[in-house]
C-alpha cells in the first residue's frame, strides 16, 4: 500500500484477515475516531499471560498519552524514561454507532468505528511533557476544562503516571450501512433495518455543595 504524510503505512498487524474493504488508514479518520473516545483498552502481556486494562487517554499530534497511577501494571512494567525498552501494548477503541438489525440471525451486526494502535509504551518523565499529557487528559475529556479547574500540585503529580504511545503502527476499520440479508429471506416477515445510537451530555448536575452563584460553563452546554 502507498503510504503519505496523510496516511498510515499498513503492516501485517494492520491489515485485517476479514472484511479488509473496512479498514483504513487515513490519518485525519483515525484522529476523528479517537478524539471522540472517552476510554481506550489497552492490552499488554504480563508474566506470560494477557492483561486488557480500561483506561482514560488523549491524543497530541501523532503521541497518545494514557492515565495511570505510578503503582500500575503498565506503568511498572515500561521502564522509566526514553532509553527503557518499554511494554510492547495494542491499544484500542471503538464506537458503536448503530445496531443492524437483518431478518436472519446469522446476519446481524452493529455499525462501529474502530481504532487499533500496535507500539511501545513508555513512561512520561520530563516534567514539562507531563504537564501537557495531564492537561491533555482533562481536556480530552471535557474541552476547556483544564484551564477550568486546579492544575496538580507536586504530591498529585508524583502519584499520577502517565505512558505515552507514537502513532506509528495504526489503522481504523469501520462499518456501516443496513442488514445485507440473503436473497431468499427477503420476504420473511421481521423487521430489518438499523437503530441508530446517539451519545453525548445529558442535563449537568451541580454538586451539592456548588456555590449557587457559580454558573455552568459555557464548555457543557455545547455538547
């Protein structure tokens, strides 16, 4: 596959063994998919056996920063700083956009889009990357938001850690459309068709004790 500075280079990870129609590597879609992402999974091997943890993360340019605690699995297992080997991971995501519903069992299915990311995680020491990764991590959550509450002081610094993952090894694969039911059910008398999925903020809820004078941002009522 030819590769630019718009696209991904596929590799035998990346190329799926089924459906390969769906999957691509387009930057500015596998940019799309994450940034709209809330929890990524990220897989790893420890003591010869797989681990699949759920975690919060943020994209800067081509880097992922993903959140953990300095006590974490991943995080132990890293190495500290640029010149460690690293954790070989795969990090995923995935939204559901919509449930498709055909006339046959067999050929039901979901609309979705996913991301896969193979690389080497490796913990974040330089204190003014760190900084950026964890305003990165508030505001990937909620834009505006780090700029919108305290920043950390040093004893919640030194009990955050955070691995940071280059987007080198990626590819996104997504499906959409109606049922494709087979010829002969086409006739047999069940509903088909795709329910769609929507997500996004409900109604915020103050906190009990919110001064009453304090407004709601402008932040969440865009969304």
């Amino acid at each position: 596959m030819s590769t630019s500075a718009d696209t991904y280079a596929a590799t035998d990870r990346t190329v799926p063994t089924r459906s390969r129609d769906r999957a691509s590597y387009d930057k500015a879609l596998v940019h799309a998919i994450l940034d709209e992402a809330y929890v990524c999974h990220l897989g790893f091997v420890r003591d010869g056996a797989p681990v699949v943890l759920p975690t919060l993360f943020a994209r800067v340019g081509d880097r992922l920063y993903v959140h953990g605690s300095t006590g974490s699995r991943p995080l132990r297992a890293t190495g500290d700083g640029v010149a460690a080997p690293g954790l070989p991971v795969c990090l995923t995501v995935t939204h559901v956009d919509g449930l498709v519903l055909a006339r046959s069992a067999f050929h039901h299915s979901i609309n979705y889009r996913s991301v896969v990311v193979h690389g080497t995680a490796r913990q974040v020491t330089d204190a003014e990357e760190l900084r950026t990764a964890l305003d990165a991590l508030v505001d990937h959550v909620v834009p505006g938001r780090s700029a919108d509450s305290r920043p950390a002081n040093a004893k919640e610094i030194a009990a955050t850690a955070v691995i940071r993952l280059d987007l080198d090894e990626v590819s996104a694969k997504i499906r959409t459309g109606g049922p494709r039911d087979d010829p002969e059910d086409l006739g047999l008398p069940h509903w088909s068709g795709v329910v769609p999925l929507r997500g996004g903020y409900d109604t915020p809820v103050p906190a009990d004790d919110l001064n009453p004078t304090i407004t709601l941002p402008d932040y969440l009522t865009t969304h």
